[in-house]
C-alpha cells in the first residue's frame, strides 16, 4: 500500500516531478511532464502498479531526512547497527534530457542496500521489455511503446517482473544510480556526469531562492511555498500546474478524485501576484507569455484550465489499470471542469495583469487588446449563471464570488485606461461595474443575516467570500465581511479549519463529504491580521504550518479527525495561500483594498 500522503518528498526537474516515500520509494513518476503517463505508479495502487525502492536492507533501520538547503535535492540518512549511509535523490535540471538520481553516500561502517526497480509503463498499463545493452556495462534498457528508459549504476538481476541489485557500502564510499527517460526511436543518452549535474543543480534553486524578497514571519515556510510554486512550472513552457498529482482522494474512500496535473488560469493567476510580490517580475512576463498563447483566439473560447503548453483537449476519463489511493476509485485523468463556464476566471486574469503592469512590465501589442477582447467577453456573458470557484457540478448559478470577480474585471479595466493611459471604453467598463456592486450588494448579501451569501437565493456562506475583501470589493474591516466571517465560523469551521462549503447543502451535485481545505483557511488568516484579528491570525497560521511535513508540504485538504493530509499534493493553491496569509501578518496586506 502506499504512504500516508504527507510522508511523500517531492522531486522537480521543472518539467516533470516525482514523490518519494519515507521508506525511500520512488512511488509517482510521469514522463516527460507533469501530466504524462506514469512509469511509477504504486501511489494510486500498489508495488506492481510501478516503483522504484532504495533502502537499508536492515528491517530494523530508521530513517531521517531533509532538503539540502532551499532545493529539491532530497536527503534521507539511513541508520542501521552496522553503520550510516545517505541517500541523495534528485532530479537535475536540464531541458535535453530527463533524469532521476539516487547517490549512495557512505558515512560510517557499512549499509547494505536494496534496490528494487518495478517499471510499469502508461499509468501501469505496459510492463516493458527490459534487457542488457551488449557493451554497456551495469546498464538495463526499458522499452514499451514510444518510450524508454535506461538504468545505470548497479548490476540488476530480474525478479518476479521487477529487477534488483544488493548494494554493500562503506564508510567514504559512493554509488551512484540513475533512471533517464528518452524516445524510444532515439539513441541512448550518454550517462551523466553526477558530481557536476549535482552541484548545477543545488546551485539553480539556490540561485532562486536567494532571489526571494521576504523579511516577514514564518519566513523558512514562505521561503519552501515559493519554490514548490516554481517547482510545479514548467520550464519551457511557463505553465504552472495546481498539483503534480492525479486522484489523491479529498474523501478517503470516495469518489472524490480528480486530476491537477494543469494550469488553472485562477491559480496560475494567482501564484504570478505571489511571485511579484515577492520579486519576480521575470515569472510575470513568460506567464503572461504562457496566457496570450493559450488564450489567443476568439475570447468565447476562453477555458478556465489547460495543458502545460496551452492544450485544450483535456477530457476526462478513468483509468481502471490503477486502483486508486486506498482503494478510493475512480482514478481519473483529464479535468471534466474544462468545459464549466466559471465567470471568476478573466476577472482573476485581469487582476494578475494589472499586478504585471504595476510591476513595470509593459503592455504590448498584443497582451492590452486581449484584454480588451477579454473584457467585451465578461459583458456579453454578464447576466450567466456558472459554476463557481469550486467546479461544481450541479447546476449553474449566481456564485457571489463570481459576480465580484465579474466586478473587478470590470474595475481593472477601467483602472488600466484612467490610472495607466490605456486605450479603450471606459465609460461602458465603468457602468457595468457600478451596475454588478449594486446587484451583489442586494443579491448577494442577506441583510437579515448579516453576511454575504454563497449565490444569489441562498442562506449559505462559501469559503470564497473571504476573497471579496482580497480584490477590494470592500474592506476587511467592512461590517458585511465581519458578519460573512462570524457565519464562515459558525458553520464551515471543523476543528479550527475552514472548509470550502457544506457539503450537506447538495450544492455540487456529488456523494460524499470532503475534509477542510487548507487554503481556505489561510485566506481566513489573511481577513483575520488584516480586520484587526492579530492573535487570531497568528494562531492559526502557527497551527496552519504546523500540518506541513517534515519537509514543508501541503496538501489541498486537512483530515482533522485522522491527523493526515488529503487531496492532492503539493497543491499550488495551499502554498500560495500560505504565502499571503505570511505577508498579511507582515503588514503587507490591503493594498488592492487600499487603491479603492
């Protein structure tokens, strides 16, 4: 069975990701990106559904590990009776190629290993034909398909459709293995030079993360949430997927799974605000880069989500060759939400690109008029019911949260011609807005109750709310968010965590229940330090990054009751809350509130 989810490591190479288990299993992989198959998949299965398992042999040993510095280089340090060894896994950056290394470093004595590599190639549907390359010593060659892999660094004896190798090492030793995935129809990779790949490696996230702009509390889980956002952005092409998981179950069990393995136009949004805020102005210009690709064509076809280079065709399926996390199936690829109407989406767009501008990146010939095709777009569909924030797969209605981001689509637009000297209609933008305050300001607020409501009809508040105050909609301290914060309280707190909505109201459509969703709950420590609430912000941030793992880690949900992380992991949108949540408590929040 696989680990708890909070026990798994990640590995980037900023294309593509792997997860490493306590135990020192290799246990997601997918080449060559984020949202390819897998060739490890045991975390939705089983050791047969593919691994790849270094360890001391000892049953008895124990392990301990950490990042080297602010890197992904993984360090897991292995202590047996006989001695202590590390082992060093990482996955170089380099755009040619496609690499895991696990370095063997001896510290004391002697460690024997065992190392056990289960290839199961397109999400464990293709066992490869594996064999010796004539010539090429202590190498195996996997082929299934149009894929291939080639292992290097031990002698590897077939068992029982995996293969293994037992590694004695000693006190100064090093041995060295590697996985390298190519084409298949290609020749085989030259091996890699470790020592140099290693240390260009440590330097390149390093060299990132020196660059951070951050001098505020919790600074060392700031620091780890940034690079988890770069580590899930692809290099080349400079989309930013939610998670670099499928199908980690939000209800253990359940039907609940779905695929994050895509750029969200609202999350990569907001993670683009998370890295200005922070210094990087570059991240901004190749997203926006990234978004005028995707995007480009006629605004009506605009989708909430797409493929790591701007593919559209992400239907949803289910793939019965993984059984799922425990059990909880149906595994799923592809997002059904890609075909939702979500009306918050170009206003989360409009909000990061006037963050873009603010930040001194010109607008182009091209970036400012998609806006303005964008903004033409919001109007024609302004009276439309959708789906909201969280997918909700039931029928469409007027989300509050939609209707505001709808508002400050319109409110950037006009900012953008009166505060930047941009070309287009401002008068139009400027009563469409107007018109949308007023309506959610009626509609979307129950004065009886006092609070905001999670769409027009309904008594019932949504997590979402909290964002109004995010985009400026109204103040922190505004009396509506206070009694909308009061009612967030009163009914989405389990155990001190927000959840994203009851469940119980039947609103999304779906069976089962899910667990407190931890973003949320950091943009409840943002309303808190930025309303007044100070020792209420700080004691739930503390408690907030206290669930991270020993590495920093969160996951998208929180299972109070069995003390675990759910959902998938690392989710982009829990780091990026926290980043914000951190810089509120800094002082450094309210600043779109404060430009109204």
């Amino acid at each position: 069975m696989p680990s708890p989810i909070e026990d798994y490591a990640l590995l980037s190479s900023c294309r593509t990701a792997a997860l490493v288990s306590r135990e020192g299993s290799i246990d997601w992989f997918c080449v060559p990106r984020f949202d390819s198959p897998s060739v490890f998949g045991a975390l939705l299965g089983d050791e047969n559904h593919g691994c790849w398992s270094l360890r001391a042999s000892d049953p008895q040993a124990t392990s301990t590990r950490r990042y080297d510095g602010d890197t992904f280089i993984l360090v897991t340090r292995w202590e047996t009776a006989e001695g202590v060894a590390e082992v060093h896994d990482f996955m170089p950056i380099d755009g040619n190629r496609v690499d895991i290394v696990r370095r063997i470093v001896g510290i004391s004595g002697t460690v024997d290993f065992t190392d056990t590599v289960r290839l199961r190639f397109d999400y464990a549907r293709a066992i490869p034909w594996v064999r010796q390359v004539p010539g090429v010593p202590l190498t195996g060659l996997a082929i299934a398909g149009p894929h291939a892999l080639v292992l290097r660094g031990a002698p590897l004896r077939p068992i029982d459709h995996a293969h293994q190798a037992r590694i004695p090492v000693g006190a100064g030793e090093v041995v060295d293995l590697s996985l390298t995935w190519f084409k298949s129809h290609h020749e085989v990779p030259e091996p890699l030079d470790v020592d140099r790949s290693l240390a260009a490696t440590r330097a390149w996230w390093q060299d990132w993360a020196d660059r951070i702009h951050h001098h505020g509390p919790h600074h060392d889980s700031v620091v780890r949430s940034l690079l988890v956002l770069r580590a899930l952005t692809h290099e080349s092409t400079g989309g930013i997927v939610a998670a670099a998981t499928t199908s980690l179950p939000e209800d253990f069990g359940g039907s609940r799974n779905w695929d994050y393995r895509y750029v969200w136009l609202r999350d990569a949004a907001l993670t683009l605000e998370t890295l200005l805020e922070h210094g990087f102005t570059l991240a901004a210009e190749r997203w926006r880069g990234w978004l005028l690709r995707a995007i480009a064509g006629d605004p009506a076809d605009v989708q909430i989500m797409y493929g790591i280079a701007g593919e559209r065709d992400l239907a949803e399926r289910e793939i019965t060759s993984l059984p799922g996390y425990e059990g909880a199936s149906p595994v799923r690829i592809g997002n059904g939400a890609v075909d939702q109407y979500q009306a918050d989406v170009i206003g989360e767009v409009m909000v990061a690109l006037e963050a873009t501008r603010a930040a001194g990146v010109e607008e182009d010939s091209f970036s400012w008029p998609l806006q303005r095709a964008l903004l033409t777009q919001v109007i024609e569909w302004i009276d439309r019911p959708d789906h909201g924030i969280w997918e909700i797969r039931a029928e469409e209605r007027m989300f509050t949260h939609s209707r505001v981001m709808i508002w400050a689509a319109l409110d950037r637009g006009v900012r953008a011609v009166r505060e930047y000297g941009l070309e287009g209609d401002a008068e139009t933008w400027e009563k469409m807005r107007d018109r949308i305050r007023a309506e959610v300001e009626s509609e979307g607020y129950d004065a009886e109750r006092g609070h905001f409501v999670q769409h027009y009809g309904s008594t019932e508040v949504d997590a979402s709310l909290l964002l109004i105050s995010q985009v400026g909609f109204c103040a922190y301290d505004d009396p509506r968010m206070l009694g909308t914060v009061a009612e967030i309280e009163r009914t989405l707190m389990r155990d001190g965590l927000v959840r994203r909505y009851r469940t119980e109201s039947d609103v999304d459509g779906l069976s089962g229940g899910e667990h407190p969703f931890l973003a949320c709950s950091f943009w409840l420590v943002e309303q808190y330090a930025s309303s007044g609430r100070a020792d209420d912000a700080g004691a739930l941030m503390d408690r907030l990054c206290s669930l991270a793992n020993d590495l920093g880690l969160l996951s998208e949900e929180y299972d109070v009751e069995a003390g675990r992380h759910a959902g998938n992991t690392p989710q982009a949108l829990t780091h990026l809350a926290l980043v914000r949540a951190a810089d509120a408590l800094g002082g450094h929040a309210g600043r779109a509130a404060a430009r109204n």
